[in-house]
C-alpha cells in the first residue's frame, strides 16, 4: 500500500541481560492473615458432691482412657475424708471447684455462713493441691443474691449447668448417653 514501509525483519524481544533493572526492587509489606477455623463443638462435663469412695477412681480411669478432662465440683466434708481421691483428682489434670463445705441449701445461711461454706472448703482443697479454687457452684442450684455477692467476693466465678439427665436416679446409661446428646449445645454444662 502507498505510504507504508514493509519491515521483513521480524520483532524480537529484547535479551534478559540487555534489560536494565533497578538495584533495590520495592516490595509492598505481606499482611499475614488467619482465617479462623470453626471451633469444634464442646461441652463442659461437671461432677458435684465428691470425692467419693466408690465413684471417683472409676470415673477417673474412664476419663481417663477417653482423653475427656472435667470440673470436679467437691464438697468439704468429703475432701477431709478422702484426700486422697482430691489428690487423684488433681494429678489427673480435671479442675476442682467448690460446692461448699457441707452441701447446704446456701439461701438459708447467714453472710457469715456463706462464707465460711466457701472459705473452708476452699482451705482443704488448698493444704491438697497447692491451688486456689476459681468456680463455685451452690447445691442444688440454690442460690440468691448474697450467695453471689459473697462468692463473687471470695473469687469465686458462680457456675450452673444446662443439661441434667438425672444419672442420680440411676437410669440406664443409654438414656444419660441420650438426654445429654439429646439436649447439649454447644459451650453446655452437663452436670452428673
């Protein structure tokens, strides 16, 4: 065509050493980010009016052997008289919690009287394991506000539960198995 000049020579790249390039290359900052995984779902196995002779050491190798660590919530009177299974208890790496000295209904007792549940207890354990306490929980559930006030004074983080499947009615172990997969959500509190 008129006015254009044919090239036969073909276009080439220029060679990687006839490129110049800067001494420093400049490099923008890496932000390192975690994506959150979703959490697995747990559940919190609590056990209330130890230690007990027939019980504790039983429990203790299930646990065990299922890898599972639980709260211990154990009352005074049984911590004098078996200091031992507190001391199992402990090495087995479970949290011991206090349910007061002598597992009384906490609304009926005086300021005073709350605090000496709490603070007798809290001294056996001690002389056992060397730690204090973080968790208290009132028998039965039991509890107004000067037993929060006095507790929370001593502490001591008040915690109930969310799941009972009654396993102190002795039912089958299929039906505790039951109503706690049943009716556990997760971050639940199972007391047996």
């Amino acid at each position: 065509k008129p006015g254009l000049q044919e090239i036969t020579t073909p276009l080439s790249a220029p060679e990687p050493s006839e490129i110049p390039l800067p001494k420093t290359v400049p490099v923008s900052p890496v932000k390192k980010i975690s994506v959150p995984q979703p959490a697995p779902k747990t559940i919190a196995f609590t056990f209330d009016d130890g230690p007990h002779p027939l019980y504790t050491e039983r429990l203790l190798k299930i646990l065990r052997e299922s890898h599972v660590r639980a709260t211990f919530f154990v009352v005074g009177k049984q911590v004098e008289k078996y200091p031992e299974l507190l001391q199992f208890i402990f090495q087995e790496g479970h949290e011991i919690a206090n349910h007061t000295y002598s597992h009384p209904d906490m609304r009926t007792l005086t300021p005073e009287g709350i605090t000496q549940e709490l603070e007798k207890t809290d001294r056996l354990v001690s002389a056992v394991t060397g730690q204090k306490m973080r968790f208290f929980r009132p028998p039965g559930g039991r509890y107004n506000g000067e037993v929060v006030k006095r507790a929370n004074e001593a502490g001591y983080t008040m915690v109930l539960w969310s799941v009972l499947p009654q396993d102190h009615l002795n039912p089958a172990s299929n039906l505790i198995r039951s109503k706690v997969l049943g009716t556990a959500k997760n971050h639940g509190i199972v007391l047996l």
